[in-house]
C-alpha cells in the first residue's frame, strides 16, 4: 500500500473518532457509487452529513482543503445522491462537511468545518 493511501485511511480513522466523540454515528465509511466515493456519512439526530477527508502529511503541499474544488463537490454530491435514493428517510437534513488534517510535529491539527458547501 503506499504512503499517501496509508496516510489517507489513517485521516479517515482519525475523522470517524472526533465526529463519534462528538455525538454522531458513522453510518458508512468509503461509500461508493461507481468509481466515485464518500470517505464518511454520518448521522446526528436527523442530520446526515457526507464527510470529505483530506489530510496532508505536512505544510508543503498547502492546505489540505484546497483539493475539494468544484469538481471534487459534484463527485461527492453525486454520491450523496445515490446514497439518500437508497437510505435518505423523508425528515432527514443533509449537508456537506470537510475535514482537514495536518501532521505536523508528528501530531494532527484537524480542522472540521461544518456544511462547508452547498449545491
């Protein structure tokens, strides 16, 4: 496996636990529709959000925000789509979250931002 699918899958791990100690339940991790993916779906009340994972093993590469472009949205919110036409319950509300992860000094600066984009 290489170093960046390692590092990612570990960012992704590293998610999961700050949303679950924040009181949501991982509902699906690499979710997939073709060859597209959503790294997180989780669920808070009737609040369902599809989770962007991003991590960057230092500060060389910029922020690791800066690859969910517009292209990457639409992947995701094709994904999404899918997923609601499958699981989606009529009073639910979902939203697009992101989460950025920075190994820095050997330890992660994770930056959650909620609903960081709309359609």
């Amino acid at each position: 496996m290489a170093r960046g699918h390692e590092l990612g899958r570990s960012g992704e791990a590293l998610a999961a636990e700050l949303l679950e100690r924040s009181g949501w339940t991982i509902l699906e991790r690499n979710f997939r529709f073709g060859h597209k993916e959503i790294d997180l779906v989780a669920r808070r009340g009737r609040t369902v959000a599809f989770v962007e994972v991003k991590t960057r093993g230092g500060t060389n590469c910029g922020h690791p925000l800066d690859a969910v472009d517009g292209r990457k949205r639409a992947q995701v919110a094709r994904v999404a789509h899918y997923w609601v036409q499958r699981h989606g319950r009529p009073a639910d509300r979902y939203r697009f979250d992101a989460i950025a992860i920075r190994w820095e000094g050997g330890r992660p600066n994770v930056e959650h931002i909620e609903d960081a984009w709309r359609l």
